[in-house]
C-alpha cells in the first residue's frame, strides 16, 4: 500500500487501504476512525513533525540521581516525542536535600522545539497532564528545571519519581539529518 499525494501521519498511512480512482492512481482512503490527512508545507510542524509517541508509552532512558553526583543522559530525534528518567533520591543523611532535574534542549537551526517535565511530587505514578516546568523560548536553546522532595530537615521517605519528557514541535520543518539534542542532568 502507498500513501500518494499527501502527507499523512504514519498511523493514518498504516490504517489506510488504496482504492483506485478513475484515472487508475493508487489515492489512500482513511477508514472513519483513522486521523485526518494533513498537508504537506514546508513549515507545518504538525504533518512533518508528528508522531505516535504518547506519554504513556514514553522512551525510558535511564535513571540519574536528583540529590548527588552529576549524573546526565542525552537523547536525539526530529519529531513531537516522550521520554522517561527516573530520578532517584540517593542522599540519605538527616540534612534534607531536595532532588533536582534540568532537560536542556537543542533546537537545529531554523526548527524550533519546546521542552515539557511533568512530576508528580505526591506519589510514586506517571504523570502525563500537569505541566511542572517548561522550556519554551524561541532561539535554538530551551531549558526546564524542577525540583521536589525533602526541606531542610530529611523526611524518612523515598522522594524518587519518574519524570516525563516532552518534545514539542513550534516550527520550522522536521528533518532526520538534522534533530534536536535533549541533555537531562541530574542533581542540576
């Protein structure tokens, strides 16, 4: 099966089944419960930056620490993604110390992506909806910081989370030769 004529997301594409017009052109036909077909254009990050990744299936990469050392991990790609790092608390002295996270974000030139950390600080499970810190500026560099956890004083209990990562893409075209650099440091 070819997906002719437009740019479609890739699930759209897979879900499609070809019917032959009149002028015996292979044309997709998206089945009533596939997502629309969008336009290609030079600059329309949501046909050429689109992608299936969600939160809920997010790419784990690893965990670094949020209260020692200077842990980081890196990550590439060229569309809309999710990413998961477990911070782990690994300080355990009376003094409280609370866990820190930065994801800094490398845009290419002439594409501009924003970065998303979601946390829940009140328990141990993913969150997906509540937005806990963003890095949304317009040149190629964005960063987001969050922290969580003990005060001055330890509080007896593991603060470790996982935290969620998303790329958005704002504009510019997407291109495989040339994707966003995602650092998360740990402890930051």
């Amino acid at each position: 099966m070819r997906c002719v004529g437009l740019l479609v997301l890739a699930s759209a594409c897979a879900e499609a089944t070809t019917a032959t017009s009149g002028g015996g052109i292979d044309a997709p036909v998206l089945r009533p419960d596939s997502p629309p077909a969008i336009d290609a254009a030079p600059d329309a990050p949501a046909s050429m930056c689109a992608s299936s990744a969600t939160c809920a299936a997010a790419m784990d990469l690893g965990s670094v620490s949020g209260d020692t050392g200077a842990g980081m991990i890196t990550a590439s790609g060229y569309q809309a993604a999710w990413y998961r790092v477990r911070v782990t608390e690994d300080d355990s002295s009376v003094i409280g110390a609370k866990l820190h996270v930065t994801a800094r974000l490398t845009s290419p030139a002439g594409t501009n992506y924003d970065v998303y950390l979601y946390v829940n600080e009140g328990s141990d499970v993913v969150e997906c909806t509540t937005v806990s810190g963003s890095g949304t500026a317009t040149g190629t560099l964005d960063s987001a910081s969050i922290s969580w956890g003990e005060g001055t004083i330890s509080n007896g209990t593991d603060d470790s989370r996982n935290v969620s990562i998303e790329i958005r893409p704002v504009s510019g075209p997407c291109s495989a030769s040339q994707p966003f650099q995602l650092l998360v440091l740990g402890n930051s």
